[in-house]
C-alpha cells in the first residue's frame, strides 16, 4: 500500500504540523505562565529526537513498513550487500526454497561487485537504494549530503541496469530532508515491521525465533546480507534462514515479493 503523497506546503507533514501546533500552544501558555511555555517545545523537541529512531513513523515523510495485512504473506528483504561472503550462498539457498526477496544494496559495494547485482537480478530478485556509504549519521550532515547519498547509489545501479523505485535509510532512521530527495530521485521509503536486532549479523543465534514469534501476515522482514565477524558463523546463519522459512511455511504464511504485498512497484526498471 503505497503511502499517500504530502502536499508540497511548509505544513504538509506531521512534524511540522507539530512544531505549528508546539508554537501555538508555547504561546498560549505564556500568557499564563512563561516557565510553562517550555513544556510543549520540548515535548515537540524530544519527539523529533525519538520518532526518527522508529522504523514505522510517517513523522518527518511517508514510510511503508508493512503490507496488506489481509495478503496472507510476508516479505523478505536483505540489507548491506552484495557481499561476496554472503550474497552468491544466500541465492543458492533461496533458489532452492523458491523464495523471492528484496535486495537494499549499498551504492558502493554495489560499485564494487557489479557481477553480484547482476546475479541478484539474474536470479529474479528486485534491488532497492539504501545510500551510497550507508552513513547512519546523515541526518546530520545537510540537505545536499542527503541527496548525493541517495542520488550516487541510484546513479550507480541505473549503471548496471537497475532503477530502484524503494529506499531503506541506513539503519531505517529517518529525518528531515529525507522526503525532498526521495521525490527528486522518484523513491518511497520502505523500512520494517519484523527484524531480529542481529546487529549486522553479529548476533545470529536464535535470530529466526525472534523474527517467528510475533510474525503476522503483512509483515515486512529485515534481514542482513553481509558476513558475519567471524567466517565460521556463516553456516549458522544460513540455518537461522532455513529455520525462518520453514518457520514462516509453518504459520500457513507464504512469503511473496515487497511489490506485491504493498502493491508498489519495486521491480528493476
């Protein structure tokens, strides 16, 4: 489900509408108290703090983090790759269970392994932009770092043949100054309802437990597509996969591609 475009007015987001609304009753209670007045500035203040941390809200733009719930599936997609480590076992083994995902490739390792985004496409799965460096600290760097984040992953896939049409922010923070590039390269944000907090595979036991246990249809999942630290825990996240799809097949859950269960066109242009 595509969320709805704001309107391009200096109030047409809900963190603005809030800082309006912050002013106006700062105001109001300055009449009566000036100590007072601080209160709804700063609750405004601290939501702008906390809300960019929370992979759902629609605060500072649109964000789509889950599907149809009436779908009767789920999506799965892999953050951080291509990685050479990862990505050409993780196809293998989601060839072999017949399961569509989607990729969020960083602009530079997708640089770096051209062959692997190739594969991914080969092999039938959709690519999403999920920056150039993957710099989670962004938000405080200005509009126009924002943008060429952004604009240099999408430049660097429309290289190879790919045009994404969905963005994951780094880590799913999102911020101000976001929503303005993600209209000028024609990208929704998508982030996610289901995630495991495996740290970038740094915490890979029980990793599908944690994702099975809440999981409802509509969901989307957030896993990662990079090495974990040490070389030997590869086998085990491959089987915390296994141990998730069947778990998902289990619940009577299918799992179906990102474009059709939030019926956004996601897919390589």
């Amino acid at each position: 489900m595509t969320p709805k475009r704001p309107g391009n007015g200096p109030f047409s987001t809900p963190a603005a509408r809030a800082g309006l609304a912050a002013l106006v009753v700062a105001a109001g209670l300055a009449l009566a108290s000036p100590h007072l007045a601080i209160l709804p500035l700063a609750v405004y203040l601290l939501a702008c703090m906390v809300f960019p941390f929370c992979p759902c809200t629609r605060f500072f733009l649109p964000v789509i983090c889950r599907g149809n719930a009436d779908c009767g599936a789920v999506a799965l997609t892999f953050d951080d790759g291509p990685d050479p480590a990862t990505t050409p076992a993780l196809l293998d083994f989601l060839a072999e269970h017949r399961v569509h995902a989607t990729f969020f490739v960083t602009g530079r390792k997708a640089q770096a392994h051209p062959e692997l985004i190739r594969r991914i496409i080969e092999r039938g799965h959709d690519i999403g932009n999920h920056s150039f460096g993957h710099d989670t600290l962004v938000m405080f760097k200005g509009k126009k770092r924002i943008d060429e984040e952004i604009g240099a992953a999408q430049a660097v896939l429309e290289s190879l043949g790919v045009l994404p049409r969905a963005f994951r922010p780094p880590a799913g923070i999102t911020y101000p100054g976001l929503g303005p590039a993600l209209d000028r390269y024609g990208l929704v944000a998508v982030n996610y309802s289901r995630r495991a907090m495996d740290r970038g595979n740094r915490r890979i036991d029980g990793l599908a437990a944690k994702i099975l246990t809440p999981l409802a249809s509509g969901d989307i999942i957030m896993l990662h597509d990079i090495a974990p630290p040490d070389p030997a825990r590869l086998e085990p996240w491959l089987n915390e996969i296994k141990t998730l799809l069947l778990g998902i097949d289990s619940k009577g859950i299918r799992i179906r591609p990102l474009a059709e269960i939030t019926r956004l066109p996601v897919a390589p242009g």
